[in-house]
C-alpha cells in the first residue's frame, strides 16, 4: 500500500520534536508493516491560523488517488476543528484512502477500525450540525428581526454624507473611491446612499456645486465609453424574452458583451434606470 506522512510542528515548541524526527518515526512505522512511503509532508507554525502548504499537498494527493493510505501521529496534527476533521474524514472514505493515527490507535485497515472510524464521522458530524444551528438560533434571539447570515456592514453617515458632498472643503469622491475609503463594497456604499437620499438627508445639489468647483470626478486611465440608454434598453429587452423561452434568469454579462462594456457598468445602470433592483 502506497501511504503519505504528515506532520505538524508548532513554531512555538521550540523544545519539542522537528517535523523531520516527527516524519522519521512515521517512516519507520509504515515500512515496520510492509508499506510504501510514496510522499512526506510537514507544516510548521501558529494553528491553526498557520500556513499549511504540506496539507494541501496531502489533500490533492488524495483527491488525485495517488496514495492508498495516510499516515499521522495524532489527529490534532491533521485537522484545524472537529467540523474539518469529519470534512477530511468523509473524503478519505470518498476515496477510498485509509486513515492511520498511531497516537490516537486510529487504523482504518483493520475493517473493525474502519466500522468505528465511519460510527465517530457520523455522530461528530450531526455534532457538528446541531452545534452551528444551536449557534444560529442564539444569534437570532440576541438580534430579533434580523436576517440570518451575516450580521450587515455598520457605516458612519456622516463619514459617508461627508465625503460623497465634499463637505469642509474636501473632494467630493467616486463610489469607488468612497467605498474604499469607509472599507465596503460598492454595492452597500451604493445601498447606504439610496438609504439616506430616500430619507431626504443626501444633498444632490452641494455635490454638484463641489465638482464642478473642481473640474468633475477625477478619473485615471482611459476615459469610459458612455452608456447609449436605448441601445442598453433595446438589448435587456431582448435578454428578457431570451430568458423567459429558457426560464432562466436574464443575464447581465450578455448584455454587457452585446454592448461591449464591462458588467459592473451595465449592471450600476440598469439599477439607475429601474430595471433590476439590488440584491
């Protein structure tokens, strides 16, 4: 049987074993029972926030079959969580490679150890499962009426009333600009100001009056070619009708490849115009 070695050092034990000494010993087990060492792998550094190019290395050989069997001293040097654990536990199985952990007396060559290997993968995973949706509940009961997912981007407006007016003086900035500057995504800048101009607080007008103080948006590279709004229309529509012969979604990027411009253009001016709202 072809097996692959792993094994991780911790850059703080300074004292302790060196994945080489760590890797020797797995050597010597695996050929001790008549097998192949066909790869050696070895990460060192914090965990689990460390670098793990040895893992990935491991993992494909894996995904690719190139090894029969894997080789570590303990678990814990396998897997950053439980839930990454049982990941890696049910894509051994997938492919049909053994798990060996000498420490933890692991061996899926046995076909008891096996059995008992696949028992732990199902209930840590169903753990696993009941855990994160315990998790959820209470984060919604913490936040009622919240969505679930994610919790949404807080944003200072009066940081983004600020720069967007060009208020004391300042430049007012791009969309671009100004999301980079508060550290979110154009689409939420652009959410955020819809926000605020429905609530009447956006002043349209001072904006104006600070570009043009200061000769327009300042733009670098080539100048973008302008949107022909009928052409843009005439061309969603046909998008609309392809996609209901289809019953799929209408599809942005054809129409800004029918007009030859790029999608994130298009898709800003659709919204402008009314056709599609934001996601």
């Amino acid at each position: 049987m072809r097996v692959a070695l792993y094994a991780r050092t911790s850059a703080a034990d300074r004292d302790g074993e060196t994945g080489e000494q760590i890797l020797a010993g797995l050597a010597s087990h695996a050929t001790g029972r008549g097998w192949e060492v066909a790869m050696e792998c070895a990460d060192q550094g914090p965990f689990p926030e460390g670098r793990r190019a040895g893992l990935r290395r491991l993992v494909a050989a894996v995904r690719a079959k190139a090894v029969q069997g894997v080789v570590v001293r303990s678990l814990s040097h396998l897997a950053r969580s439980l839930r990454h654990l049982t990941d890696l536990g049910y894509l051994f199985d997938a492919q049909g490679v053994a798990l060996i952990a000498t420490e933890d007396l692991i061996d899926t060559t046995d076909p008891g150890g096996a059995i008992r290997w696949r028992d732990w993968l199902e209930i840590s995973g169903r753990l696993d499962r009941e855990l994160r949706a315990e998790a959820a509940k209470l984060a919604r009961l913490r936040t009622p009426g919240e969505r679930w997912g994610r919790p949404a981007v807080v944003i200072n407006p009066f940081e983004l009333l600020t720069w967007w007016e060009g208020r004391g003086g300042r430049r007012p900035l791009s969309l671009r600009e100004l999301a980079r500057r508060l550290s979110v995504s154009e689409a939420t800048a652009r959410k955020r100001l819809r926000v605020l101009r429905a609530g009447g607080q956006v002043d349209d007008a001072a904006r104006a009056r600070a570009l043009a103080a200061r000769g327009g948006i300042r733009r670098g590279g080539r100048p973008a070619n302008p949107i022909d709004d009928d052409a843009l229309t005439e061309a969603w529509k046909l998008q609309l009708q392809a996609a209901r012969r289809r019953g799929a979604a209408p599809s942005i990027s054809a129409v800004a490849h029918n007009l030859n411009m790029g999608r994130s253009r298009v898709r800003a001016r659709l919204l402008e115009l009314g056709f599609i709202e934001e996601d």
